[in-house]
C-alpha cells in the first residue's frame, strides 16, 4: 500500500457557509476548491497504476466533486470514475461517486482486509489522522509526500480560497518534501511520517485543559522531543530531522565526534521503530515534562547561528532568526514558565549585539571592540524585564541565570564598566545548575577579569584534562589569549595555532590569524 499525504487536511479552505467563495462552490459542509486542469493532469499521473484508492473525507469531497462532471470522451475522468474506491469517514452517511465504497466501524480491520483481498495496489489520500490509523496497524508499504505548489501559472492559486486555513502546515510540509521524498524507500517510516502529522481538531473540553500549540514549527520541536528517548538524544533528533542542523554540527554543539553523532541518531530512529512510539501531539498536562528539551534544542539552535561552525561569515542568521521565532512563540505558549522567560531574554540580549559583531571587512570583532551604541537597546529592555521574571519565585534554572550574565554585558555603558564580580558569582551558581565544562571554560574568561589571566590559566589547564573539550577550538583560543596577557608570547603563538586549526567559519579564522601574527615570531 503507498500512502500519499495530500488534499485531506491540506486543501481544507476556512469556513463554511452558503456562499460562492470565488468559483469555489459547497459541498459537505466546506468550501471545495476547483481543480485546477495542471492539478487535474498531475492526480491522474499519480493513480494511474492504482488499483483501488482509499480517500479521506475531503479528499473524497474534492474528487467527487471533479471526476463525476468529466465529458465522457476523456480519459482521465473515465480513469477516475472506474477506480474502486473507498472512502475512510466518521461523518458521511453514504456516498454517491460510482464504484465508491463506504467504510464504517473498524477503518484499520477493513483495510487489513482490502489489502488482502485488492489484487493492485492500494494508494491512500488522506490527512494525518487517517494515516496514524494505518500506521498504528503496520498498514503502509511506503509513502509519497504529495505537495502541490501554492501558486499555478501566471499567479493562479491552487486554492480558490486564497491563503490555506493552516499556512504554517501548508509551508511545513513543502519544505520537508525532498527530505521525506529520499526516505520513501527506507524503513523509518514510523520515525519520519509524524513530523508531517495535522493534531486533531481541539476540542472545547481540551482547550480549556491548558495551552495548545498552534504554530506548526514549534508543534514539530514538543513531537520530536518524545520522553521515551533520553534527553540528549531528544534534543539531537530534533535538531537534525526538524530544525534540519548537519549531524557534524549536531555533534559539535555535544563535543563528541561526528559518527558519534550520527550512530546515536541511527539507534534513536531504530529504537522508534522497534518499539512503536507513537508520536502524537502530546497534550496541555504533557508539555512541562518536553520543555526541557524544547528550551535546549532552541538554544543550541540559536548558538548555531549565532556563531557558524563553518562557513565564509560568522553568523548563520536563518537559524538565529528561526530560534527565536520560535523562543518568542514557547513565550506566547508558556508565558508563566520562568525558564522560558530565560531563555527568550539571553536570545534577545545576545541577538541585540548581531550587528557589531563584525568588522566591514567580516573579520570577528571582540566584545570589548564592539560599538555598542549600535546595539538594539529595544530587544535589550525587553531581555532586561525578561530577566526579572525569570530570577524571580524561587532558585533559577540554567537559563535564567545565563539571560542574567547575557544582560549584564548587555547593559554595561563599556566593556571597562563591566560588572565582572557579579558575573563570576551568577558562573558560580550557574556552575552548579549545569556543571558543564563548556560553563566552567566561560567561567574562567571571567576568571581573568576578576582575579587576572594567571588565575584563569590555572583553571584552563584544569580544564585541558577533560577529554569532552579535546576538539572545542574555544579551548586553545581562550588559552592562546590568556597567554597574550601575561607575555608569553611563544606559548601564545602555539596556542594559537592550534586554534586555528579547529576553526571552522572564515570570520574566526581571520581574527585567529591576525592575533597569530602579532605574537609569532615574524611579527
């Protein structure tokens, strides 16, 4: 059986009502969109080596509605009108397109039995609800994302009706449409087909149970972050399938190697498959126990762009402007959740700084080189009053007590008025909430602003046994620096090097250089 995700869901157009919706006509109770004659040629392509079509209710709506009113002389409709079809619904009585079969009571038993007994092959149509149905019951062979472009001709819309009811899952497939279509022939069917899932309709009764997501992005993140995985595996899955991030990337912002990485990924995906995880809209009460992982997929999202593991500029700025569509969106769905409150404001406070982090020439621009009168003083007050949310009520998590650094250099009138005692002691508590050593690496820059770079070193050359940071090019760079300082200029030029060999995007490099030759020996 091939499943095709398309129509059912996907070409549903807003509201109902009796009047004609520019060329648009009733039919069920919504409005059903002309098929436009492109469209037309294209389905009949598609079903041509059908033996039988299985239809959701709209899909069924919209066919009925086309094929039935063909001259007899043409090919595609008499194709159409002779298929066997049955037609998957909870709400038609009966159905009226020749050679159509209703299917009531159990639709997964029915088709068990259609697969059987159908000597060709099976090609459904249907929404994501349908499709959860035949999946749950190992129903589905194989799979096609159909996607039909938004515009047809010289500015012709597919939907009569203008914009979909649903943009965001309109764009939310198509951009996942060549990914899922080089995954057909694979066996991780059960592990892909949710990220392309409609929830059901939200119920009076759910609504009032707590908040839904309605954006389809940030609904793509809390299905992915499913707690039978464990946490970092999670938040890694999310990042590749998802947010689409390389798996060398993924494991950059993880400090283990790229097989590492992608060996993980791969028994995730076995261990989906293996054991049927469903992969559902997890409901109001569910959210909390996802919104750890959520928080940090969106984080390390943000870091990506922010600062580009390859590449010929610092910034990725599609993926820090998506991190934060989607931080600013959690913020709209959980605005009591202080963590969320963290997270929001330490994007915005560190995004204020965006455009001077470079020079004209592209090179990398230290904080301390940093206009900071160009800084968006606007997305910084917000970050600020953020801030006081998420300190407040109680002990605060590893975001909160980040936005907080991140505000505090923010706010600093100069790098020299930077309050670096209070920035030390929010790394110590910060420490302790997340003992990571990527924390205590940026702890010790601070280190050297309180107690001096030889203080700092010490605590780098700690920090050098610890087998995580082996490849982390901040490492070396933070040392070669702290080195600069203190007049070691020989140690610093090896430092450096070093450095630069881990640097992945070109603005780092530039910089790294640039420092390698003030202290090598042909400077």
């Amino acid at each position: 059986m091939t499943t095709f995700v398309s129509l059912d869901g996907v070409m549903q157009a807003p509201g109902g009502g009796d009047e004609d919706r520019d060329g648009g006509f009733e039919h069920g109770g919504w409005a059903v969109p002309h098929m436009d004659q492109q469209l037309i040629q294209r389905m009949a392509a598609l079903v041509g080596r059908a033996g039988a079509l299985l239809l959701g209710r709209r899909a069924y709506d919209t066919f009925a509605a086309t094929w039935p009113l063909a001259d007899a002389d043409d090919p595609i409709g008499a194709r159409m009108n002779s298929l066997r079809k049955y037609v998957a619904s909870r709400t038609l009585e009966s159905v009226s397109w020749q050679n159509s079969t209703l299917l009531t009571g159990d639709v997964a038993k029915a088709v068990g039995e259609l697969k059987q007994g159908e000597g060709g092959e099976i090609q459904v149509h249907g929404s994501g609800r349908l499709i959860q149905t035949l999946l749950a019951h190992d129903l589905v062979d194989s799979f096609h994302v159909l996607v039909f472009p938004v515009l047809l001709g010289s500015g012709k819309r597919l939907f009569a009706d203008g914009v979909p009811d649903r943009p965001g899952a309109w764009l939310t497939v198509a951009a996942r449409h060549n990914a899922l279509d080089a995954l057909r022939r694979a066996r991780t069917l059960r592990s892909k087909l949710h990220l392309l899932v409609e929830p059901e309709a939200v119920t009076g009764q759910d609504a009032a149970a707590g908040p839904q997501v309605h954006d389809d992005r940030l609904r793509l993140v809390f299905l992915c972050c499913h707690p039978a995985l464990a946490t970092e595996t999670q938040v890694a899955l999310t990042l590749r399938l998802v947010c689409g991030v390389p798996t060398a990337h993924v494991a950059g912002a993880f400090l283990v190697s790229e097989p590492t990485m992608a060996a993980r990924i791969t028994r995730a995906k076995k261990k989906i498959a293996a054991a049927r995880i469903p992969f559902r809209m997890p409901a109001a009460d569910e959210l909390p126990e996802r919104l750890d992982a959520v928080l940090t997929t969106i984080h390390l999202l943000f870091t990506t762009g922010h600062t580009a593991p390859e590449g010929p500029s610092l910034t990725r700025t599609d993926l820090e402007g998506r991190a934060l569509e989607l931080a600013r969106m959690l913020h709209g769905l959980m605005p009591g959740e202080r963590e969320v409150r963290g997270l929001l404001a330490l994007l915005l406070a560190n995004h204020a700084r965006r455009a001077t982090r470079t020079g004209g020439d592209g090179r990398l621009l230290p904080l301390a080189g940093q206009d900071r009168s160009a800084w968006d003083q606007e997305a910084i007050a917000q970050a600020h009053e953020l801030v006081l949310g998420a300190l407040g009520g109680g002990d605060p998590g590893r975001f909160a007590l980040q936005a907080a650094i991140a505000a505090l250099h923010a706010s600093a009138p100069t790098y020299d008025d930077t309050d670096w005692p209070q920035i030390l002691l929010l790394y110590d508590r910060l420490v302790q909430v997340w003992p990571s050593p990527v924390v205590a690496l940026n702890r010790a820059v601070v280190v050297a602003m309180v107690a001096g770079p030889a203080s700092a070193l010490a605590e780098i050359e700690a920090l050098e046994q610890d087998e995580r940071l082996a490849g982390y090019r901040y490492l070396p760079a933070i040392k070669a620096d702290l080195l600069r300082r203190l007049g070691r200029e020989a140690d610093a030029a090896v430092a450096y090097e070093r450095a630069l060999s881990l640097a992945g995007n070109d603005a780092e490099r530039a910089f790294l250089a640039g420092r390698l030759a003030e202290v090598g020996p042909g400077r």
